[in-house]
C-alpha cells in the first residue's frame, strides 16, 4: 500500500464505459491551449540516492516518444464543473459515498461523518469521510466556490478517463508526462534543476514543517494551489512537481520497464495488465522525511477507483 494514495478498498459493479456521449470537437478544438512536445528521445527513470527502491524508478533509460499535446495545468474544478453540467457525469466518490481526507483538513461537520472501520491498515494522516468529493474536497460544510481555478480532487483514474475522453483528450503515458513535466531538462531532480529551492524561493507546493502535524505554509498554501501558481517548467507546464498527485494512462510495474525492448523503448504504454494505476508528480503532502516523490522521476500508483483530496489529472492528446 501507497503511505501516499491509500487504497479505497471498495469494489466498483460499474465496469469502465462511457456513461454519456461524446461531443463532436474539432482538431483545433481540442488542442486549444494544449502544449506541443516534439518527438524525440529522453532520459527516462532516475538514481537518485534517495529514492524508493519499491517504486521502480530506474534504470535511467533513453526513451522516444513520438510528439504530443499536453495541458499545461491539471484539470480545474471550473474545467470539471462544466464536464459535470454537459453530462450529468457522477465521480465515483460520490457514488461511494465518502473518499479520504487529510486529517488537518476534517473539521466542524466533517468531523462527525468520518467513518469508523474504513482506515485499517491506511496512515493515520488519511480519514474517510462521507460526503467528500470534488465538490467538497474537506467533506460535508467545505467547497469549491473559491477554487475554481484549483485543481479538482477526489477524482478517481475512471474518473478522469472519462472526462478526457468527453474532452476529446487522453490520459497521458507516464512517459510522455515525465517527458513533459522535465521541461527540456536531462536528468534534474526537479522540473527547474537540481536545487529544491533556488536563491531561497520555492518553486512548488510540497508540505513545509513537520509532517505530519504542523504545516508552515511557507510555500503559500496549507493544501492545494492554484493550477498555474509558480513559475512554469521550460515547456511551459505547471505544477509538476507537488500540488496534486496526476493519474497516468499505466497499468503500474516496479520492474515491467527494466528489461531493454521495442515496448518499453518506443512510446511504452506500460504493461498489458496490472491491478494499480501510475501516478506522478507528488503532492501538498509530500514532505522528505517520509515522501520525498515530488521529484520528476518518481512516481507511486493506486487502485484506479481510489480517490484522495491530494489526486488529479491532466489531459494529453
């Protein structure tokens, strides 16, 4: 189990189909405000001395992913609100009925719908609430009405599949979200370098103090930012490192991408099957005394109907 996304442990009866019908969109429509990442190799993975050997991050290996679009922030709460309106789209969280919330965050009401018997073997941080979901991302008596321009959280992979899909878009392969999210860098520990915070300034939204109890916020926020706060990597993306962790199109392997070939070499999709999903970025929660994978090679995974206030997404094409 993830310490970072902690599994719902809750079986969907709804398998994964389109629950309404896709627009019809133009080319130029979908790409609207997309990112273009030309075609061409990079160096994919990391060896970091501080990485988690479970997770799978290396072997550094050259990848070539043929060109994409990608959008330069995660998905809104604004942007999901109108997917929600043109379809009467229902997230799985709601369907559930409850989804996790960092402790800090569960107050007034909230407090009293968290839900006994749902946490075993899950970090004391994560508490399932009834009533949380995108539109309530702290539970019953929270909101969004202040941020619409956050990214939505409490979504779950199928979730986000789904929107993509409505969108006209895609999850994107965690190769083309790592391409992406390096920004032209080769082999940095972070989107803008090698230093966590140049000349002092912080350049995403990781927890600052001591986790997992007292938050400084001296990065400017307690939980999540605004999807474009801090300054963009070299293709122009925000936020890959931190604020929300992102769902990948990858079934999740430790080891699937270890072994040299056309798969795992050329546009690599991951592999045919699994039972978790990959996930990127890192969060508001991620802190190095416990969690240290904002950095842009490493990644985790989760059970793709799981749902967090801490998980999002971007759409590629």
């Amino acid at each position: 189990m993830s310490c970072c996304n902690p599994p719902a442990d809750r079986a969907s009866d709804v398998p994964f189909a389109l629950p309404f019908a896709v627009p019809e969109r133009t080319r130029a429509e979908v790409l609207k405000g997309m990112v273009a990442i030309p075609e061409g190799p990079f160096l994919m993975g990391g060896d970091d001395p501080d990485a988690f050997p479970g997770d799978g991050e290396g072997p550094v290996r050259e990848v070539r992913v043929s060109a994409f679009h990608i959008d330069p922030t995660a998905v809104t709460n604004a942007q999901f609100a109108r997917f929600v309106k043109a379809t009467g789209y229902v997230t799985e969280a709601e369907r559930f009925g409850w989804s996790f919330v960092f402790h800090l965050l569960v107050r007034g009401e909230a407090e009293r719908r968290v839900l006994a018997g749902r946490s075993a073997g899950v970090p004391r941080w994560w508490l399932p609430v009834e009533g949380a979901d995108w539109r309530h991302p702290a539970g019953p008596g929270s909101g969004i009405g202040e941020r619409r321009n956050h990214p939505v959280v409490h979504v779950s992979w199928t979730d986000a599949a789904c929107y993509a899909a409505w969108a006209g878009k895609r999850l994107p392969t965690e190769a083309e979200w790592e391409k992406a999210a390096r920004g032209g860098l080769e082999q940095a520990r972070f989107p803008w370098g090698d230093e966590f915070t140049p000349r002092g300034t912080h350049r995403c939204n990781t927890w600052q103090g001591e986790f997992p109890r007292h938050n400084t916020a001296a990065d400017g926020y307690l939980d999540t930012a605004p999807v474009d706060a801090y300054r963009p990597n070299g293709f122009g993306l925000y936020n890959t490192s931190g604020n929300v962790w992102e769902w990948c199109a990858d079934w999740f392997s430790p080891a699937w991408h270890a072994e040299p070939s056309d798969a795992t070499r050329l546009d690599p999709a991951g592999p045919p099957e699994g039972t978790t999903r990959v996930m990127r970025g890192g969060s508001y929660l991620c802190h190095e005394s416990y969690c240290n994978r904002y950095r842009v090679a490493a990644r985790t995974s989760s059970t793709p109907d799981s749902t967090t206030g801490h998980a999002g997404f971007r759409c590629a094409a």
